[in-house]
C-alpha cells in the first residue's frame, strides 16, 4: 500500500510537471529550476532557437558522439544531400564524446553541423527539433529514443529489428536502410 500510495503521488507530480512545461514550452520559454538551469542559460540553446526562427528544419541527435552511434554514417547521409537542401536543414548533436573527430570528419565532407556537447537538461532541444536521429549500432532500445518518443518528435531509424518493433513508419518515425548513408 506504501508503494501504491508513494506511486500515486509520483504520477500526480508528473501530471503538474508536464502541465507547467507544456505552458512553458508553448510560451517559447522554459521554467528555471536547479535541475536543469545550466541549460536554459546555456549559449547553446539559443543557437538552436536562432536556427529555427531562421525556418531551418532542425535534425537532432541526442547520445554519446562515438563511432557505436554511428556519428560516421549521418555525416555521410548529411554530405550527400544537395547543397539545395542541406541549407535547408541545421544538424544538432548533442553529447559528449568524439567530438573534435568528428567535427574534423565534417569539415573534411564539406559540410556544417553544431556539436553541442553534453546537457544535463534535453527537453528545450527535443522541442526544438523536427526530426530526431537515432541509428545507434548498439542493442536494444535506447534513452534518447525513448525521450524522442515522450517528445513527441517523429525519429529517424534504421529498418532494422530494435526500431521496427518500436517504430511505426509514418506515424512515430521514418525508416532508413540499416547502414547505408545514401
């Protein structure tokens, strides 16, 4: 009965959280709190909402930067858009890691991505984002998709096994061959 109640109350919590973000979100703003007032006074944030004010579709990943990720095959993807639609489009990642690798990597392909390093707080990012990437190499379903997914932003998959259980084309996401950067 202890856990039900603690359990009820947690849901009840949530419910005026998410009640309190939505209002903010809606009014372009996000509510400071210790937990994540780094982000919300962080440069970065600001960047993303400059892009998008800009009319910039804005792709995100959220992750470690790391070849497991699969960093290497979304510059790729990313290099061989047109120039018509790249300048379309802003590439955000966010997360530690490989970042300097990678941001040589994009600078040898010739293309322009934002690595903003880790954020204790994602959400303003998530709600800043039209698409969400995640094609991680790795087994099972992961944080950021499961974030992606309670955003509400549709994610970009690979049509493998892990995603397409979770995944359904059109509605929560868009496949993309497994591996291929084209």
């Amino acid at each position: 009965i202890i856990f039900i109640a603690f359990f009820l109350i947690k849901i009840n919590q949530q419910k005026q959280n998410i009640l309190i973000s939505e209002k903010y979100v809606q009014a372009g703003l996000y509510l400071a709190s210790k937990e994540n007032e780094k982000s919300i006074t962080d440069d970065d944030i600001a960047v993303v909402r400059e892009l998008k004010i800009q009319g910039k579709l804005i792709f995100s990943h959220v992750g470690t930067v790391r070849k497991i990720k699969c960093i290497d095959f979304i510059l790729k993807a990313i290099s061989s858009l047109s120039d018509e639609d790249r300048v379309k489009c802003a590439f955000v990642f966010i997360g530690k890691g490989m970042i300097k690798h990678y941001t040589d990597m994009a600078k040898d392909l010739g293309i322009e991505v934002y690595f903003l390093d880790e954020k204790k707080y994602v959400q303003p990012y998530y709600d800043l984002s039209d698409y969400v990437i995640n094609v991680s190499g790795g087994s099972g379903i992961s944080n950021s998709l499961i974030e992606t997914l309670s955003s509400g932003r549709p994610v970009i998959v690979w049509n493998n096994k892990t995603f397409t259980q979770v995944i359904k084309e059109g509605l929560n996401g868009i496949y993309c061959e497994h591996r291929n950067s084209t």
